[in-house]
C-alpha cells in the first residue's frame, strides 16, 4: 500500500493549499479569453479553470478566481459583468509562450494583444475580437456569473454559451468531421510554471466501452486477474472485450501455428516456466499494438 500526504483544505492558506490543487488536477486546458470593457477596451488573459461543460447547448465554464496575494480580481471578470461576451481562444505549442506572457498583470486598459504581440480579428457575433494565431476560437455570450465565495482564492464561475466557432483548416480531420489531434498539438497548464504539450508519442488511443459491453475484470480468468507481471491498464483492456468477441478453444489451438508462438511452443517445450514467461510477453506485446484478440489467445494459453 503506497504512503499518502493527506491535507484538510481548511488547515492550509490559500497560498498553501493552490499548488497542490492545480499541481495534481492536471493537465487543464487553458481559456485564452478576450474580452472588452464598457468603455471599449479589450483585455486578453489565460485561465485553467476550464472545460466544456456541454455541447448542447454549447456550454464552457472558466473561472477567474480571486487573487490569492491580494484578493483583488482580475479584470476579464470585471470585463464581463460589464460587456457579457467573451472569446475564448485555444492555444496550442506554437502559441504558448505569447499566451503565457498575456497573464502578466499589466494594468487596467492595458491591451495584451498587443503586448503579447497577437492579432485582433474582429468576431462574428459578439464583440470582443479573437485571436488571429489561435487554432480555434468560440465566440460566447456570457449566460451567467456565480460567485464561489469572497476569499482570496475563491473561484467565479463565467458560464459562456456558444454562438459561433471558428477551426483553422489545417487542424481539421480529412472529412471535415472533427479535429485531429495530432495537428491540433494542444498544451495544458500544470502545476507551477509547468505545461503539457499534446503532440506525438504522447497522444494514445483508448477504445471508449460505450461501444459495447466489456465482460469487467472480475470476469477474467485467475491466472489473468492475479497476475504480477500485468498492470491495471493492461488488466482493463482485456476486460473491454465483449463475451462473444471471446477466442473459442479451436480458435488458441489454430493461432499456436503462427509463427512466432509455434517458435516459442518448440523452443521451450521442454522448460514450462520459461514457456509461460514468453507467452505472457507475447500476449502483452500484442495487446500494446492493439491486437486484442490475439492477445488473448496468447494469454489463454497460459491456462
């Protein structure tokens, strides 16, 4: 059983207990908002306290929180209550740095597009601008503010609803359906000065188990679910698998003449122990290429 370091909030300042909070909820994506004032003036700053909340409607949520030093509040928040429409923009690896240089507490009716080096373009629909450089932008109406408290720290809820939205062409999958995340190359906030970038060998795939009805790993063989050498991600991709979708005993007993396992059934058919520790090799190393039902029929055999 692993060692824990358990907190009460309560018994922590605000500036105690934040970098623990923001550290372990990671990665969070980043509301890169715009937004005007009564007056006009258009202030640009960064937020991890977002997400999408609903598609439909069309609903994000990102949170300026009060300051932990002063417990002032930033002016995105007062900008909103005063002009309730925002933009929020995506950021992604090429955009970082700029977007980090935007959250500098440049004073009110400073213009952070322009100190960040960006470019206003003017929305569709609403009227703060967007951000030319961003991969994707949501221009939103601001549908309600719900203050989470009045103490440094506390956060306050902006609850945009979507009334348009715009992809650049080159993130978009072939057939326009979607976006690719390999082009998107997202980043994410962390804890401290730490992001995340989504890109590469970093992106990996999970089969989502709404597509059909896994058996569950209580419904694994013993020798699966008691194994040391398996880990919990490669106990749960087993299990994904519909009952029916299960390999047949004639099924193990034709994949045996594949190459590959009828090698390891002649080299070591007299060594059982090391025959079972290269079958659970080769079981893992398909199921980490994908090849789920070969997978298990390398794996029961090991029954």
């Amino acid at each position: 059983m692993a060692d824990f370091h358990s907190l009460t909030p309560a018994d922590l300042t605000p500036a105690q207990w934040h970098p623990f909070l923001v550290g372990a909820v990671a990665p969070r994506p980043v509301a890169f908002a715009s937004t005007i004032d009564a007056e006009g003036r258009v202030n640009l700053s960064p937020y991890s306290f977002f997400n999408a909340f609903s598609s439909n409607p069309p609903i994000l949520v990102f949170s300026p929180a009060n300051r932990v030093r002063d417990n002032t509040q930033k002016h995105t928040l007062q900008n909103v209550r005063e002009v309730p429409e925002v933009v929020i923009n995506i950021c992604d690896y090429a955009l970082v740095e700029q977007m980090s240089l935007a959250s500098t507490e440049y004073g009110k009716g400073v213009n952070e597009f322009t100190k960040a080096g960006l470019t206003e373009l003017a929305s569709e629909q609403v009227r703060p601008p967007r951000v030319a450089e961003a991969p994707a932008a949501f221009e939103c109406v601001v549908e309600q503010i719900i203050e989470l408290g009045q103490n440094n720290g506390a956060g306050n809820l902006i609850i945009c609803r979507v009334v348009r939205a715009h992809f650049r062409a080159d993130i978009l999958l072939p057939d326009a359906t979607g976006i690719d995340p390999f082009k998107l190359d997202a980043v994410a906030r962390l804890g401290g000065d730490w992001y995340c970038r989504a890109s590469g060998s970093s992106l990996f795939e999970v089969p989502k188990p709404n597509r059909h009805i896994g058996i569950g790993i209580d419904q694994l063989p013993a020798h699966l679910r008691t194994s040391d050498v398996l880990t919990g991600n490669e106990l749960g991709r087993l299990a994904n698998i519909e009952r029916d979708a299960l390999p047949t005993p004639t099924q193990i007993a034709e994949y045996q003449t594949e190459p590959m396992v009828a090698y390891l059934l002649n080299k070591h058919r007299n060594n059982t122990l090391e025959l079972m520790q290269q079958l659970l090799h080769l079981g893992r190393q398909l199921l980490a290429e994908g090849r789920l039902v070969e997978a298990w029929k390398v794996l029961l055999m090991l029954e």
